[in-house]
C-alpha cells in the first residue's frame, strides 16, 4: 500500500494499493482506499488543496504528473 503525497506540500492525498513493481503512471480509481485531502477536479485535472497539478482524470484511472507528487510504502506483487 502506498501513500501518494503532493510534492510541493507534503500533503498526504491518498491511499494506494499499487500492484506490480513498475512505476506510477497512473492511479485506478477502485484501488485508492482513502482519501486524505479534499482534491478539486478543474477541467479534468486533479489539484491538491494547494493548487498543485496533481494528474488528469481519465475517467476509471487518474494519469498521473511525475514530478508532482512522492510516495512511500510497498508495492504489491501481482
């Protein structure tokens, strides 16, 4: 489980159940078990409370920026 964090702020957004080794790309909407900030969605780009871009909603998945935000945590293999 990863927890997903705003690279400018530190906030903590979410919860994430990433599977496999790779890299985070992108965020599946079904695995985000907990929200931690209230993010705000602007033409379909996904912002922490601090106005940083954080991804674009593509509907069942969040395409992530990666340079916008850190994680910690363990990857599961799948």
């Amino acid at each position: 489980m990863l927890t997903i964090r705003c690279a400018a702020c530190k906030n903590k957004l979410w919860k994430y159940d990433k599977i496999g080794q790779g890299e985070v790309l992108r965020c599946h909407k079904v695995r985000i078990k907990k929200y931690f900030a209230e993010l705000t969605l602007e033409n379909g780009k996904v912002k922490c409370p601090c106005g940083k871009e954080i991804g674009i909603d593509k509907g069942s998945f969040i395409k992530m920026d990666p340079k916008a935000f850190v994680y910690s945590g363990t990857k599961r293999n799948g």
